[in-house]
C-alpha cells in the first residue's frame, strides 16, 4: 500500500508561469531557423513544417494555460466540459496529436486519407460529448501519437537526420511521455496536488529545446557526424574551389550570383557561383524557372540532382534523378 | 383504405420501372466495357462510378419492394436501423461525393465519404446506440444527397458535359419523391419520370449542351 503524499495546492514558485514564457520563447527560437530556410529546399514541405509546429505550438501553451488554471485557481480536470466529458482537457490535446497525424499523412503523400483525422476529431468529440468513457479517446490517441514518433525517429536515424529525429523526440516528448508519467503519478504513485501537473511542463519543455537543436541543426553537426563523409566532402569541395578559382575573370566579367545548392537525397549543401546573365536569359521561359541538372561530376556529393531557380536566384525546388541511362 | 393505395400505388409503380433501370444498367454497363483506351489498356472511371452510383441506387429500392412483396406491408423507416436499403443510400452518397472527387481532381475528398459511413457503423456497433445511429445516419444520406445533388448541377454546368448534368437531374427525381413519401402521385410521377428519362439519358441521346465545332486543324489531322 502506497503512502499518501500530502498535496501542494496552487504553484508557489510560478512554475507554470515561468514555463509558459520559456516555452513561447525557445518555440519562437525552434521556428527561426525554419522560417529563414522556407525558400530553399522543398518549399512546400518548408511551409507545412512551420503550418504545423505553429499549430502544434500554439495548442501546447493553450494546454499550459489549462494547467495554470487547475493548479492556480481550482479548476478541475475538464471542467470546462460540455456534454458527458467533451472538455478541453481531451479536445486540445486530441487536435494536436491529428495535427500530427495528417502531417504524417501529408509526408507519406497519403492525400486520399486526408479525410480520415477530421472524421476521428467528428466520432472521438461525439463519444466524449455522449459519454463518459474514455476508453476510445486513449486508443486512438495513443495509436496516433506512436505511429508518427516511431515514424520520425526511425527515419531520422536512418537518413541521419537532425531535424526528422529531431520532430520524433518532440512529438513523443510534448505530449506522450508527460501524460504517461501525469497518470502513473495518479494511478500508480497515489500523487495529489500540483506536482501532478509539473512533469506535464518540464517534458514539453525538454520537447521543444530538443527541437531546436534539430532545427538549429546542432544534431546534424554533433550527433549525425560522419567523418568519413565530411572527408569527402572537404575533398569535394577543395576540387571545387580549385575549379571555381580558375574560373573567376569569367564570373567576374558577367556578374556572378552565388546560390547555397542542398542535394535533395543527402542534404549535403554547396555554394555555386552562376553567371547573371545566363540564368537571366534561360529564365525567359514561361515559367519563368531555369531547371538546372547539378552535380554531374559528383562534387558536392554522389547525387546528381536537378535544380529549379527563379529569376530572383532563388531555389524554388528540388529533383533527384533516379537512373541516367 | 389510405394506407392500401399507398402500398399498391409505390409497389405497381416501382415494378414497372424497375424493367427500364435493368435496361439502363445494361446499358451504362455496355458503355463502360466499350470506353476502353486501347493506349492506356484502361477503361473509363466515371463511366465505372455512374454505373456503380445507379447499380446502389437500384438495390436500395430493390429491398424495399421485396419487403412489401414478402410481407405485403410497407416497411418501416429504413433510416432507423443498418439494412440493406441504407447501405445502399449510403452508398450512392458516398460514390457521388468520389465521382466528384474524381472529375475536381480533390484527392483528399475521394474517400472522405466512405470513410464517414464506415465511421457511422464503427460507432453504432461500439455504442449500440440507435438513436445517435439514426441521426448521423440520415444526417449523412439527407445531406450527402443534396449536397452531391448540387455539385452535379454546378459541374455540369461548368464543364458544359451531358453525363454529370444528366445524373444530376436523375438523381433530383428520388430527392423530390424521398421528400414527399407520403403522397404517392408525387412517387408515381417521379418514377414515371425516371422511366421515360433513364433510357435516352443512358444511350446518350440527350444533349444539354451544343457540341463543340470540330476545329479545321483537327479534322484535317485526322485525315
């Protein structure tokens, strides 16, 4: 038999305030980054990723505030219910996590099941408003929430990718894991009172600083690091340099324009060096869009790729090539 | 004495339409088996979801019918409990909502409605509840009809093409009957109408729209 712990009533220490704040901040910080690469790469992936985590975000510190609202001032757990137990205690965290579902869904190209988190929001809020049961909301919840954190994690580790693994720990971390520890500490630890709702804050706190180093892309230094690959890479770009030295007086002469190339299999990112005028006269298409094959000569990385640069030398997306023949 | 000239009125008429929609289903099935491209290897899908949308349409008059045959008694409802005349509603709904889906090139709507429905039984049989099931039932047949019932117009009309526009007003005809149910010369009416309708509808002889001219260039390329 477990001891009752005598439960602190209200935040003495402000935690929840002081997390709210640090947590709208490194959010800010985690989406900088971001938001100044969202015209290169695969801009429409850029904007869903910022679509999402703002949304993602934007519901944590809603849930905060609800914690802050219990522990401050008395409110009990979906109190603001309509119906049996329609309330936001399970409404918002049940948006966020099929936030995360059909951004899973929009990565795995699924277009077809788009529909399919709206129908479970419509049938999950109808159950909670007809009863109080709870048993469909956790199956469904936990299911969506695993699926996309073994997803991110997987694959960020297999492509040694800071940012994906680093969206795994996120998505297990601001939501799963905390409300795992918030009811062992009810169920299993007999625990009362506000220090309940702390692991609630902390873990989404350790989510989103965790997020930053993926999207400040500390992992990719750091952790991802592979000497081997970075060895070919500085021989890579030495050629390069030698290549783009000796070519200088052209560039010089015709007005060079120096565009940060990404190959779209490996990530590994250049700086090349274009003539004005060229780009600007293959520009005149109707699109206004210069497809540019790169890479052929394998010195950024073993990838070649194509390119699709405006006419402002901005690049508007990638393309691998799968086989030359 | 109301009640038996209902039953005779609704079972005599729908039994002598049903004969034109067995041609008319023929007769769209022929359609779809000869739009085969000989290039593609493929066959037509919105010929395929026409055909389909009126073969569920045709079930769902098929059981009530059966029913006042058997039991010689109209049946209750068929919005209350899951049959196969509610199914088939549903059904017709939801292979509306694909076929538009479909011709507006909206992926995420092509499964959207049966994903619904299946949601809608999902739900019945975890919660037992019929009268929720009732609701969202007819909720989703009402609103689904209409709805696809609409968008067929406006598509017809926009892309100036006979099929959608035909089925729209095809598909008009059992929303006014399913209307007024309890007056049966309005269903006399209607399906008296689908029957004269259906046949040249499904053989393509009605035209809304003026064919567009053959261009010069075309015609001479085609030899």
């Amino acid at each position: 038999m477990l001891a009752q712990v005598e439960p602190i009533t209200g935040d003495p220490f402000g935690i929840g305030w002081i997390a709210t704040f640090a947590y709208a901040i490194l959010a800010i910080m985690a989406l900088l980054p971001l938001i100044k690469k969202r015209k290169q790469g695969v801009q429409s992936f850029n904007k869903s990723v910022i679509l999402w985590l703002l949304f993602s975000l934007f519901m944590t510190i809603d849930r905060f505030v609800e914690y802050i609202l219990i522990m401050n001032f008395g409110l009990e757990q979906g109190s603001t219910k309509i119906g049996a137990n329609l309330s936001t205690w399970y409404f918002v965290p049940f948006v966020s996590v099929m936030a995360e579902f059909l951004f899973i869904l929009y990565i795995l190209r699924k277009y077809k099941f788009y529909s399919i988190p709206f129908i479970l929001i419509f049938f999950i809020s109808l159950s909670l408003y007809q009863y109080a049961d709870i048993t469909a909301f956790a199956i469904i919840i936990t299911i969506s929430e695993l699926v996309p954190v073994i997803l991110y994690l997987w694959k960020g580790w297999k492509n040694k990718d800071g940012l994906i693994y680093s969206l795994g720990i996120f998505t297990a971390f601001d939501f799963f894991v905390p409300y795992a520890i918030h009811y062992s500490m009810i169920f299993g630890g007999n625990l009362a009172g506000t220090i309940i709702y702390y692991p609630l804050f902390f873990s989404a706190l350790f989510a989103v600083a965790y997020l930053n180093l993926g999207t400040w892309g500390w992992l990719d230094r750091h952790v991802f690091y592979d000497k081997e690959r970075e060895k070919q890479i500085k021989n890579a770009w030495i050629g390069r340099l030698i290549e783009i030295e000796k070519k200088k007086p052209e560039v010089k002469k015709n007005g060079g324009k120096s565009i940060v190339l990404e190959c779209p299999v490996c990530h590994v990112q250049s700086k090349r060096v274009f003539a004005h005028e060229v780009v600007l006269q293959r520009a005149k298409n109707e699109k206004g869009i210069v497809k540019m094959l790169l890479n052929e000569d394998k010195q950024i990385c073993e990838h070649p790729f194509v390119a699709y640069v405006d006419r402002e030398f901005a690049i508007r997306g990638y393309e691998a090539i799968d086989m030359k023949v | 004495m109301a009640a038996d000239f209902y039953y005779y009125a609704i079972l005599i008429t729908t039994l002598a339409t049903m004969p034109t929609i067995i041609f008319m289903l023929f007769q769209l099935g022929k359609k779809y088996r000869d739009s085969l491209n000989p290039e593609t290897g493929k066959r037509d899908p919105v010929r395929l979801l026409v055909l389909l949308q009126i073969v569920f349409w045709f079930s769902s008059i098929l059981y009530p019918t059966v029913y006042r045959l058997v039991f010689l008694e109209n049946p209750a409802s068929m919005f209350n409990t899951l049959n196969p005349s509610s199914i088939s509603i549903a059904f017709v709904v939801a292979t509306g909502v694909t076929l538009l889906a479909f011709v507006h090139h909206k992926e995420s709507w092509m499964y959207a409605a049966w994903f619904f429905y299946a949601g809608v039984i999902l739900y019945m049989v975890f919660t037992m509840d019929s009268t929720t099931f009732y609701m969202l039932q007819f909720g989703f047949t009402l609103v689904g009809q209409v709805s696809f019932d609409l968008f067929y117009f406006i598509t017809g009309i926009k892309y100036k093409d006979d099929k959608i526009l035909g089925l729209a007003i095809f598909f008009f005809v059992p929303i006014i009957s399913g209307a007024s149910s309890s007056n049966p010369f309005i269903y006399i009416i209607c399906y008296g109408f689908l029957a004269i309708y259906g046949i040249p509808y499904t053989m393509g002889k009605i035209k809304f729209f003026k064919q567009k001219p053959v261009q010069l260039v075309e015609a001479e390329a085609r030899g």
